[in-house]
C-alpha cells in the first residue's frame, strides 16, 4: 500500500483540488514547480540551513523517564515545542516562504485559527521582507489576543473575519477569496495538510523533517532508526504527517493519532472529524468534513483552538479509511488532565493539542522493553490561562 499523493493529487478516494476556475492556473503552476524546486539542491542548502541556525534544529528526542514508567513503555518526546516561536508550525513556513521567493510572489497570505501557524507565517515575512497579511476569524482574533499583538509586531496586517462562526474555517474560506483577487503576485501559505493539491503534499514534506530526525535519533539511542509505535495530535494532520512521513510504509511500527473529541463524539460539541465526518469537499479538497445532511458546514469543537477544525487532511482520511492509522477522540478534560501531568511529571507544559496526544497514552497498551515516539507539538505558555480555567479537571494535579 502507498500512502503518497498519487500523479491526479489523490489519496485515494479524498484529495483533488476543486478551486474556482479564477485559480486554476496559479494551483496548476504551483503543481508543476514545487517539486522540482523544493528537490533542487539550492532549496535544501537554504530550508536546513534555516531549519538549524533560526529554528534550532535538529529538536530533541527526549526519553521521558518517569512517563515511561507510568506507561509501561520507553516513551521518547520529540520535543518539537523547543522550536523558534514555539510549534512544529515554523518548519513548513520555512520552506513555503523559499518556495514563493523562488515563484517570485511579492505578496504572502495566510489563514490562522489559534494564532500559531499567523505568527510563524509573519516571522518568515519579516525574516525575508515580504509583505504579510493574515486572516482570521473575529472570534479568534479576540480570544488569541496575544498572538494577534505579535503578528502586528512582526509587520502583518491581521484581518477579522466576520462571516459564518467567525473562525478558522471561515478564515481559511476568506483567506482562498482574498487569493482569487491576486492570483498573479500572492502566494498563499497553508498551514496544515489540508487545501487543493498539492499543498497537503507541501505541507507533509516540509514537516517530514520530524521523522528524517526521528530516524537518525533514534538509531542513536535505542540502536534501532524505527519505534514500535509513533503517537501525535491531528488537527488537520501537519505535525503527525511530518511525525509519520518516514515509517508510513514501514508495517513493523503502529500509528496512533488524536484527534479533539471536545465534550465528546457523541455530542454536538466536538471536532473529532474522523470519527464524526462524512464524505464532502473543503477549502479545495475532497475528504472527511463535519456536516449536515444538506451539506452545510458544521461548526467544531473543542477546548484546543488549534485543533478546531471541521475538515481533516485528504492523507489522514486515507490512512485512516485503509486502517494503516487508529485515531483515537480524545475530550477535552482528558487532555486538560494529561496537559497537568506532562507538566508535573517531566516539568514540560505542553500546548493544548500536544496534551491529546499524551492523553491517548491511557488508551493503549505497551510492554517495558517497547520503545514509543510521541511529539509534542507545541509549548503551552499560550494555554497556561486555559489549564488554570479548567484546573478542577485535572484530578490530583488541580489542586494548588
Ligand atoms: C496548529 C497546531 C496543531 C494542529 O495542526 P496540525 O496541522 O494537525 O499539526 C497541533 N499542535 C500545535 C502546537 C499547533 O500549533
């Protein structure tokens, strides 16, 4: 089984790029340059380069002594939160900044919903002195204050969205209108594996640098370049497809996944898009999306802005149809819970979406001698007021 993008931009049955006809020539040009650029030697001298000097990279791989013990497993954390601005976001803003310089794009768009992938999208900007500009819905712009002031600071010009539910998806929708008005000098950097080929593709390879790391760490430390079993968040799958990328094909290691169950899969209240989604076309492609019978595009929830998202990437509805993923829902005080014990018990405070992953640990069963990757994805400074809203559900850690 393959799990890469097929020459149509297919995974399978999801995927494609359905994007109005004012577009078609810009997402074709793009489709046809990234990768003989993106595989140029030039490139890859510039994105690691990058990656190592202004990231910090190669992040660490971290055996996390006392959580294996809990877990009954070697835990190892790829401690992607230590990256510059805080987020595995800042790998793919990297590369699709050198992409659009390449494409000689004058002007940079971006959608954001949390604020996380905004500020890594307006850091690259202003590294390369390009003009910036980010939408992102009211909503959001009021709840993710801070990360709006440092956009500001960085030189984007952040746009509220006031349509719909005032959110990412309506920031993304947005973000594709504001893009068929300047087909020709914008470039529109996505954040996450989602949109109309080949951006999932983009977005997977530019995060792939998260195995390419794994691989060679792990050799290095337990004698072996591959886990018995990968775990990450998913949203709309960029950190898992880049935690993944290397052992998708590799039968010997199992993938877990999380995804936002917010109050629960059963309720109207979750983003759990896997379990919950059906067949239908979002923001350009053709994958699982949260809606109403009639189509209508139906609001997500959960407690993690960053996850909040009614689509999912085209490769992890594959992966997940062809059963070579389990994605697991994961509720909101379950990852506030597992947020507290990260914190208490390696002093790590891991973004709130990070802490579904850690979350699904409880769920599964291991063996001492087995030897688990998880990511986290982010640093939770800009969730501290969450966690310390929703102390009274984090058991024997919320009570300070
Ligand atoms: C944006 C974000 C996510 C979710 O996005 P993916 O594309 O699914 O990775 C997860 N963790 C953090 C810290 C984020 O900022």
């Amino acid at each position: 089984m393959n799990y890469q993008v097929d020459e149509n931009g297919f995974y399978g049955p999801f995927g494609g790029a359905y994007v109005p006809e004012i577009l078609y020539k810009c997402v074709h040009d793009l489709q046809e340059a990234y990768r003989p650029i993106i595989e140029s030697r030039e490139f890859k001298e510039e994105y690691y380069q990058l990656l190592r000097d202004y990231v910090g990279r190669p992040s660490p791989l971290y055996l996390a002594k006392r959580m294996s013990e809990r877990y009954n497993c070697r835990l190892y954390l790829k401690r992607e939160d230590l990256n510059h601005t805080g987020a595995h976001k800042i790998n793919n803003t990297i590369g699709q900044i050198l992409l659009a310089r390449k494409m000689g794009k004058k002007r940079i768009i971006a959608e954001t919903g949390a604020g996380q992938h905004g500020v890594a999208t307006a850091t690259v900007c202003a590294l390369m002195g390009m003009q910036c500009e980010i939408f992102m819905g009211a909503t959001d712009v009021q709840r993710q204050h801070t990360n709006v002031e440092r956009m500001r600071m960085l030189g984007a010009v952040v746009h509220p969205v006031r349509t719909g539910n005032m959110t990412l998806s309506d920031a993304c929708s947005q973000a594709i209108r504001d893009w068929c008005c300047h087909p020709a000098d914008t470039f529109y950097i996505v954040g996450s594996t989602m949109g109309p080929h080949p951006y999932p593709d983009i977005v997977a390879r530019m995060q792939s640098v998260i195995s390419e790391e794994i691989k060679t760490q792990l050799l290095e430390k337990t004698g072996r370049d591959y886990p018995d079993c990968l775990v990450a968040c998913i949203g709309g799958g960029s950190n898992a497809a880049g935690t993944i990328y290397h052992y998708m094909d590799d039968d010997r290691v199992r993938i877990v996944l999380a995804e936002a169950g917010g109050r629960g899969i059963y309720t109207d209240f979750t983003a759990a898009t896997i379990h919950r989604g059906t067949e239908g076309i979002l923001h350009g492609a053709r994958t699982l999306v949260m809606q109403t019978d009639d189509g209508q595009i139906k609001e997500a929830f959960t407690i993690s802005a960053g996850l909040d998202y009614p689509g999912i990437g085209p490769m992890h509805a594959n992966m997940a149809l062809q059963k070579r993923t389990e994605v697991l829902a994961i509720n909101d005080d379950e990852a506030i819970r597992a947020g507290y014990e990260l914190t208490r018990m390696e002093g790590i405070i891991p973004a709130i979406e990070s802490a579904h992953a850690i979350a699904a640990l409880q769920h599964l069963q291991f063996s001492p001698e087995q030897v688990v990757v998880l990511t986290v994805s982010g640093r939770g400074d800009k969730d501290v007021e969450t966690y310390l809203n929703n102390k009274d559900k984090a058991g024997e850690y919320g009570r300070f």
